[in-house]
C-alpha cells in the first residue's frame, strides 16, 4: 500500500512538474521509506493499588491515558497490550506494530504474569526482530525504563534506592550527548532548554546509577546520555539508549509534563516544558516510521486501537492520572472475525460491559 501511494505521487509529482519521471523516480527511490502511518503498542500494567481502591474489583489491568496521548500526540496511534498473556500473542501483536512503549507506574518486577513477564517478551522479542534486520523501537519512561535495564540484565535487581519524588530538573549532559540518536538531531533551542531549566518530571524512588550498568556488564550494551541527582544528591541515570538498537529509556516523565494536572506536584507546564517533552514523543514516534510492520488491513486495525475503550477521568478521584483506561478482568481481546465482520469473543461485547459499569 505504501509503495502504490508513492509511486502515486511520483507519477502525480511527474506530470505536474512536467520533470523527467525516470529521474524523479530514482531520487524518491533512493530515500528509505517511511510508514507515515505508525501504530505504537502501549503495555498495561497491574491495576494500580490507588485505583484499585476507588474501583474495589472491577479491573485487573489499566493504562495511563498520558502515554497514550503521548504517543498520539507524537502522531502515531495506539494499540493496548496485555499483560498475562503467552509469548505467542506478544510475537503475534509486534508483528503488527511500529513500536512499543514500556510506561511508568508502580508495580513490583517480581509478580507472575504481570509487567514485567510481558516486558521480558517484549524485549526478547525486540531483540530478535532488531537482530535480524527488522527495524522495531522500544521506548521505556521511568519505571519502563527500569524495566528495560532489569531485563537486559536477565531479571536481576540492579537498581538502587534512591529519592527522587516531585523533583523538576534539568539534565546533566554527558559530554558525547550529542552523538546519540536520541539528540543528535534535537534543535538547539531543546538542548538548551533540558540543560538549563528545570523541565523534566521525576517521580521514582528505584534509581540505575552508571555503578549498576557496569556491575551489571551492560554498559558494553547501554550508553548514558544524561545523569541527575535526587534529593540526597545520590546520582542516577536520566537518558540512556542501546548501542545498537532502537531502545530508549528516560527516567523521568515527559508525558506528565504534557498531559498530567496533579495539583501540588512538580510538573513543569512552562511553554519550555512542554517543547522539550513533545521533541521526545516526536522522536520515538518518528523511530517508530522505521518500522514498517502492519496489520492486514483497517478493519483488523479497527478491532486492536485504543479507541476501542473509553478513557476514565480518574483525576477527579484523586488519581495523579487525570485519565485511565481501565481493563477488566478476563478480558477477551478479539483476534478473529466472524464471517460478517463481527467479533468473536470481541471488543464489542466488552464495549457494552463498560457501559453497564
Ligand atoms: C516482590 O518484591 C517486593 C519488594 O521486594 C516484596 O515486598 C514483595 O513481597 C514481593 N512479591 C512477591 C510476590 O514475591
Ligand atoms: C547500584 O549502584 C549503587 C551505587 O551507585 C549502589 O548503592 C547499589 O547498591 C547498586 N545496586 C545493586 C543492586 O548493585
Ligand atoms: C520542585 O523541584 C525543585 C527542583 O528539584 C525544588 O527546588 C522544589 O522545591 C520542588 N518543589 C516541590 C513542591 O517539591
């Protein structure tokens, strides 16, 4: 589908330029293409203690609408994926998509079919495409990118204590920043404004310090972009991104920045703060154009977006989320169509229980 719509415009290109369309043709030609039209997987978590409180039962899993806005606000659309399920389901969803985003939250590695057992196929399988040849980007925020060194280093605790809630920073720049990916094409104006002020948004109480990485013999794999210090001055890692694939980690939360109103916390709306935080959402959104996987057609897109469940303002629950999409528990997520299109065991039955609630 890509190549018929560019070889559309080059034809469309051709007459109206009245050019040559042989050399029209090889110029486009040579330009990698790009899927301008990505879809980035969102990883749900454990439903949050807090939520779980103010909704007692009704929701196994949830996703924070921030990152979903993140990623959409990046210019990609968003697909959910569960926790709890096999490595079949995982290889089968990534198979279709441009990308996946690890978000942050507050759950425990150590709990069996949750987070981090969907992480570690995740990774396992990132890895796998990447190896051979399959461009696929990972991007982990705060405890996602925990996530991304924990599993790196084989689901080993290398993490360490650290206090670095409420805390608004800017970076600490390592002196080769900018032969990373990740900043070698940011304007001079997001440099500057991510040295200087006070921008980025951290909310963890795990740190990973340059310590961890090379007890853990992943510096050979991760380089560090960026340090800060928490409240004791304990230093940590702020920016990483894997040497050889496109994975990509910051320990702090440009999506709070953007979309998160939480009163009393430090969250930098400053028109500088949300600059820097919408260059990050573009950046992992434009890795995700790299990618070239789909689904089979709009129809089988329709049934796997988010669009498919209503967000819930949580916000007004006293929730740091102002909104949630909240999952039930069991929840039968469609693969198949029956022969008038219509789900089986779909998200159109689960639509209507949404409503009842
Ligand atoms: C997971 O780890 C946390 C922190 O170490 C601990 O409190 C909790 O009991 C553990 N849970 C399980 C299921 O092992
Ligand atoms: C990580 O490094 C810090 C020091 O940089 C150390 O205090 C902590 O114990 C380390 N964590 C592990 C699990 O080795
Ligand atoms: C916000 O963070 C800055 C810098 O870390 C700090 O000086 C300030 O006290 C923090 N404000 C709150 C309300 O915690």
């Amino acid at each position: 589908m890509l190549l018929k719509t560019s070889l559309f415009l080059i034809t469309l290109l051709g007459v109206v330029s009245g050019r040559s369309l042989v050399t029209t043709n090889l110029d486009l030609l040579q330009t990698p293409p790009l899927n301008n039209e990505p879809i980035i997987g969102v990883l749900s978590q454990e439903i949050s203690y807090y939520l779980d409180g103010k909704y007692p039962g009704l929701y196994e899993s949830y996703i924070a609408a921030s990152y979903v806005k993140f990623v959409e606000g990046g210019g990609a659309r968003v697909v959910p994926i569960w926790i709890g399920k096999p490595r079949d389901y995982y290889e089968s969803i990534m198979s279709k998509l441009n990308g996946v985003l690890l978000p942050g939250g507050a759950t425990w590695f150590n709990q069996s079919n949750g987070y981090a057992d969907a992480g570690r196929h995740i990774y396992g399988i990132a890895l796998e495409m990447n190896e051979r040849g399959d461009y696929f980007p990972v991007w982990g925020t705060c405890l996602g990118f925990e996530l991304l060194t924990y599993l790196a280093a084989d689901g080993n605790e290398h993490r360490a204590h650290c206090s670095s809630s409420n805390q608004a920073l800017p970076l600490v720049f390592k002196d080769d920043f900018k032969t990373s990916r990740m900043f070698m094409n940011a304007p001079e104006t997001v440099v500057k404004i991510l040295e200087n002020e006070p921008v980025t948004a951290n909310f963890h109480q795990y740190c990973v310090t340059e310590k961890n990485l090379t007890d853990y013999n992943l510096d050979k794999e991760w380089r560090v972009m960026s340090t800060n210090s928490d409240w004791n001055d304990f230093e940590f890692i702020s920016t990483i991104e894997h040497r050889f694939y496109p994975f990509y980690g910051v320990q702090f939360h440009p999506e709070k920045n953007l979309y998160e109103w939480v009163r009393n916390k430090n969250i930098s709306h400053t028109s500088h703060a949300i600059f820097v935080s919408q260059y990050f959402a573009e950046f992992f959104v434009n890795e995700a154009r790299k990618s070239l996987h789909h689904f089979e057609d709009s129809k089988t897109e329709d049934q796997y977006v988010i669009y498919n469940f209503p967000p819930t303002f949580t916000g007004s629950k006293g929730s740091s989320f102002e909104q949630s999409y909240m999952f039930p528990v069991e929840i039968a997520y469609n693969v198949e169509l029956n022969e008038d299109n219509s789900a089986i065991n779909g998200i159109t039955s689960l639509v209507g229980d949404f409503i009842e609630f």
